[in-house]
C-alpha cells in the first residue's frame, strides 16, 4: 500500500510536540516541512529523517503544500493563517488537519467549516486537533455521562490557568513580538486560545449546545499582550446544564468539574480524580469506580456516598500506544475513508461560543446563541 505524504506545516511549539508520531508511523511519509521561519523547518525535516530514507524538503514557501506529491496538510500554525492555509489545501484537492481553534474569527471559521464541507463531498478528509480528545479520561467522563452515573448534569466547571501570558508580556515589552500578544492573530487572549478545548468537551459529553452565555474578560497583569489575561465565562446549555469557564495567562491551575444530581467528578491539577455516585460502579477504560450505592435518591447532603480519589496522567501527545492519539486516528480516517474524529465543522460552533463570550464582555450582557 502506498504511503500517505504530508506536508507539515508550522513546526513551532505545539508541533513538536507531536512530530514524533509522523515520523514513527511505517505507513506516512512526510514529504515537506513548512515554516516562516527556516531554522525550525530544517530542524523539523531533520529530526524525521531519522526514520525516513527519503529527506523531506524543509522551506518557507507554505505553497509546496499543495504540490502533487502531498496528500494531507497538516496545520500547526497562528490562528490569522488558518484560513488562508486550510481553504488553499482544501481547494487543493487535500486532506487537512487543523489545530485548534479553528480561526482567529468566527466569520473566518465559517468560511473554513463552508469550504471544508464542499470538500468533503469531492472525498477530502478534514478534522480539528484538540488535544484534549487524546485522554481516555474524558472518554469515559462521556460515557459516565451517558449512561446515567451522574444522574442529571446540573453543572460543569472548567479551570484552565497558567501563568505564560506574564513571561510572554515581558518579552513583548522587551521587543520580542509574538503572535499570542496580537489580539487579531489570536481572535483574543487566554479565552480563545484556552477556552476552547472545554467548550468542545462539555457539549460533547452531554450531546447539548450552548444558547446563551455571561462573561467578562480583563487584562490586569500583561501589559505586553493586546487581548485579555483573565476571563470568566457562564454558559447555559440547552438540555438545562450550566457551566463555568475560568481561563487566565497570569495565574495558574487546572480543573475539571462534572456535577450531577446523583455523581460528581472532579480532576484536578491533570492528576487527582475525586468519584462519588449514588448510580453505583462504573468500569471504564481508565475509571474503575467501586463506590456502591448509599440508597436513597436524592442523597441528602452529607450522606456516605463512596469517594474514591485515583491519579490519572494525560498521555503524550505522541503516544502511538494511546489508542485515543489524535494525529494516528485522523490518519486511518484519510486512509479508511472515514470522517475525522472531530469536525471542523463542530470547532465552528465552539468559536460561536467564544464570540458571543467576547460581545457579552464588551457589552456587559447576556448574549443568546441561535
Ligand atoms: N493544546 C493544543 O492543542 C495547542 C497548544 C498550543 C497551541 N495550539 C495551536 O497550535 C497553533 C500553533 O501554536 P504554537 O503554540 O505551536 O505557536 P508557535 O508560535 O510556537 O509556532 C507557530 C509556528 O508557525 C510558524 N509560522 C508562522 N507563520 C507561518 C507561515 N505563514 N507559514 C508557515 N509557518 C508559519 C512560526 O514560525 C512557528 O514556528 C495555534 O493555532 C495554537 O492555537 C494548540
């Protein structure tokens, strides 16, 4: 069988951190890397030679993406490219991967999921990289959902703070620019960028969308970044769930909350996880919870449900044993003729959220998604 080629395009820093998996893969071939800056393309074309008999090229020329020879683009690159680069390859006749989030703008988005639509009825293949999708964990939080372990899902919490917007601030202030401190080359600030992943995961786990949302942003610390450095967001989805988004580049920590009428779960800091549920046990892939049934429904506060607290590591983004790999997955549905594991055309709905979060912050009001 043949090899599917790839042109790697943007081999920053997120990009490394899954080369590994487009170098390991026997059946993938990448043919060219692209990047504005030469040094990283070597270094990117350099580092997959290390399994290939055949150098890929290394250039700066984002058009030899498009050449005959490449079968799939890759797109790890700022947010202001992404439609520029996706709708080139689409119309291409290519398959594309794009990192998240989809655009800088939801009418850019737009323009994306419309032409990766026409695409797709001429066979190409094309799918958003959220990395969040590559842990088991929220494999099974979905599940949990599904069948009942949390009883009604009344709440979701999201927590997902570092303090990188301070470091990326002095650098900028110091004549370094970069991207992340354009508020149009990123659609924003710490929201856009870190939002977005839990928006996705919570509408997913429930099969819900968001109809309305509150927020407010505010830039206190990051003097060097145009966008905002904290945001809090409340949402309300339409089977009745609410949920809160907290994003922040000048303070840290993570955590992810589920809150149910019978169930709760809580992960926090990427490591501990907290069960209790009066649905009695679940097994899945990584969640074995024992916890038996105190009885009565609806438990009073206080009453002796099972908690369980176990560690839970999120995988390498180039772990080819993680059966949840993203880039290995989306690469047997080019191969296999199947849709992506997410759609671009559900990363478009995700940037909806985030702009009715930015006019809500702006006009200090509820703004109702249609
Ligand atoms: N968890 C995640 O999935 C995750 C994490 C970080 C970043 N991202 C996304 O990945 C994308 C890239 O982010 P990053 O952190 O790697 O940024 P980065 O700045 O580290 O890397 C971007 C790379 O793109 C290159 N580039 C710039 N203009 C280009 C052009 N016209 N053609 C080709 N290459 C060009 C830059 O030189 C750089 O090497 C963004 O969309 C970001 O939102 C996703």
């Amino acid at each position: 069988m043949s090899k599917q080629r790839i042109a790697f395009v943007g081999c920053g820093g997120i990009a490394e951190h899954y080369l590994r998996v487009y170098r390991d893969l026997e059946w993938v071939e990448v043919v060219t890397c692209i990047d504005a800056d030469p040094d990283r393309a070597v270094n990117a074309a350099a580092r997959l030679l290390e399994s290939v008999k055949i150098k890929p090229r290394a250039t700066t020329d984002f058009a030899d993406a498009l050449k005959a020879d490449v079968d799939t683009v890759v797109i790890n690159t700022p947010n202001h490219l992404h439609r520029e680069q996706a709708v080139a390859a689409l119309e291409a006749g290519k398959h594309v991967l794009l990192q998240k989030p989809v655009a800088a703008t939801l009418a850019d988005a737009r323009v994306i999921a419309g032409v990766a639509a026409h695409a797709a009825q001429r066979g190409c293949i094309s799918g958003l990289y959220l990395s969040y999708f590559d842990q088991p964990l929220m494999h099974d939080l979905r599940d949990m959902v599904r069948s009942g372990w949390f009883g009604d899902i009344a709440h979701l919490y999201a927590r997902l703070m570092h303090r990188g917007g301070l470091i990326l601030s002095r650098q900028v202030c110091q004549g370094q620019p970069n991207w992340r401190a354009s508020a149009t080359q990123t659609g924003g600030g710490c929201f856009i960028q870190l939002a977005v992943h839990y928006i996705h995961l919570f509408a997913w786990m429930m099969d819900a969308s968001v109809v309305q949302v509150t927020a407010v942003i505010k830039n206190s610390y990051c003097p060097g970044i145009e966008g905002e450095d904290l945001a809090c967001a409340i949402m309300e989805f339409n089977n009745g769930a609410l949920a809160t988004i907290d994003t922040a580049w000048c303070a840290a920590g993570e955590q992810l909350a589920l809150q149910g009428t019978l169930g709760t779960a809580e992960y926090i800091g990427n490591q501990t996880l907290m069960l209790d549920s009066a649905a009695g046990s679940f097994n899945g892939r990584i969640i074995n919870y024992t916890g038996t049934s105190a009885g009565s429904f609806p438990n009073a506060p206080g009453a002796s449900v099972t908690q369980q607290m176990t560690t839970v590591h999120a995988p390498r983004l180039d772990d080819l044993s993680n059966p949840y790999n993203q880039h290995r997955l989306f690469l047997e549905a080019v191969r296999e003729h199947r849709p992506a594991p997410v759609s671009i055309a559900s990363g478009m709905e995700d940037m909806q959220v985030v702009a009715a979060v930015y006019e809500s912050a702006k006009t200090n009001r509820a703004i109702r998604i249609e």
